[in-house]
C-alpha cells in the first residue's frame, strides 16, 4: 500500500502523511523500490534514521513509529519489504514484534537495530524471524546496506559482529527446537504438563494474551497446529514420556482463551 492511500490509512499519527505526486507516485510504485517502515522509541534517533534513509532513491519510507505496539500495526496493514526495529521499545519490544511479524507477514524481513552487540541477543533475534541485526554505533552505510541485503533474501549482521551468530541460526533451522526462546520454552513444558493457558499466565506473572502469543509462535516453529501435536512432538524428544501426561484428552488447545 502505497503514496496517496498509505497517507490516508488511519493506522496512528506516525503514518507518514506526506503525499507522492507525479513521478515521486511513479517511482514509489516501480518493482526497484523497497518499503520500509520504522521504529524507535526516541524521536531524534528516528529522524535522523528517517533522513539517512530517504537519501537512498530506492528507499520509501511508509511508516514510522515509537513503540512497538503501533509498530506491528503498521506492519500489519501496510506489508512493508522491511522494518527496521530499535531492539528496546515500550509497549512491544523489537523482538516481540519480530515473533509476531513473521506469523502475521512472513515477507516482511526485520532488522534489529541496537546499542547491545551480545550475541545472545542476536541469536535470539534470528530465532524470533529477524534477518539483519546493526549495532547502532555503526556507520550510516552498514545500515543501507543492511537494508538492501535483507530485501534480497540474504541475512544481514554489522562487521562488528561475530558470524557465529549466522552458524548459530542456520544450525537451528534443522533443530526445532533451538529455535525457541527461554520463555517459549518454559511455556512448551507447562503446557506440556496439562497447564491450560489461564494457568501458565498466573504461573509466570504474564498476562493470558502474552501466552496465547508464544504459543502461537512456538508451534509455528516446531511445526504443530493444537496441543495434542506439542504433546505427541514432546514424547517424541524426549522431553517427556507418555506416563507424564495427565488429561491430556481434557487439555484446551494451546492457543485456546482458556
């Protein structure tokens, strides 16, 4: 969604509302450009992101925010080729997004912008779907050409990052399981053991949407649909045995309200 109709899209006061006329329109909607939505919680650092990047005559900018709830949405409705998220926002976090991005738009290829360059981050960011990672201290053409890279399918970190983190993320595409963040993890076990969603959220302080929102992220990383398949995928590991199963007839399905 593009020029003249993303202005009009009432998705937030962060939607960019300036209009593309003649051949800005044209060019905006040619196979070449690459959109791109933005956000980061400081208004000053977003700018000058905003700036750098519009130099660039293949980059257009459709949407900007300052945390991470307006963020997924304007991923949601515009379907951006990119987005380039601060890892620390409130409301959703860069990496919260990243998980729900890749279910809801799969195309959509994340980079993770960050003052933090501990691999533990980037390794998680790459198992939540994010496909670049650029420390914010780098240069302005590390991020351009993070960007590009992104676009055409290939996976992105800054030179000042070590490349086992890319070793670290293709191994895991042939383990399920390595995919899973600590939290989803502890959410597969609970939920394994007959937790119902409503229990697992008391267990862990999180609210009942938060769970609901893992779940659904984990089952798409190790390939099931409903609780019995987790149960079935568990037994299979070895992360449990058949005679650990309590109710598991009676159990709600993983991403139910209950």
């Amino acid at each position: 969604m593009l020029a003249e109709e993303t202005a009009e899209t009432a998705v937030g006061p962060l939607v960019l509302r300036d209009r593309l006329e003649g051949s800005d329109f044209s060019r905006a909607a040619g196979k070449g450009m690459i959109n791109i939505v933005l956000a980061d919680d400081h208004t000053i650092v977003r700018k000058a992101l905003l700036a750098l990047l519009q130099c660039e005559a293949d980059f257009q900018i459709i949407g900007e925010a300052a945390d991470g709830l307006k963020a997924m949405a304007l991923i949601d409705d515009l379907k951006p080729d990119v987005a380039v998220l601060d890892l620390m926002m409130p409301g959703l976090n860069g990496l919260e997004v990243t998980s729900q991005a890749a279910q809801k738009c799969p195309k959509t290829k994340v980079i993770i912008l960050s003052m933090l360059s501990n691999e533990a981050y980037i390794r998680e960011a790459m198992r939540d779907g994010a496909k670049g990672y650029v420390i914010k201290d780098s240069s302005a053409e590390e991020l351009i050409t993070a960007v590009r890279e992104v676009s055409a399918g290939r996976t992105y970190l800054g030179s000042a990052l070590s490349e086992e983190a890319i070793s670290d993320h293709e191994l895991s595409a042939s383990e399920p399981l390595k995919q899973l963040t600590q939290r989803e993890n502890e959410i597969m076990h609970l939920a394994v053991a007959g937790k119902s969603n409503a229990d697992i959220a008391s267990f862990l302080g999180i609210s009942q949407r938060t769970v609901e929102t893992h779940c659904t992220t984990l089952m798409r990383k190790l390939g099931v649909t409903n609780r019995h398949g987790l149960v079935h995928y568990a037994i299979q590991k070895g992360i449990i045995s058949s005679r650990d199963i309590i109710g598991e007839s009676q159990s709600p399905t993983l991403n139910s309200k209950s």
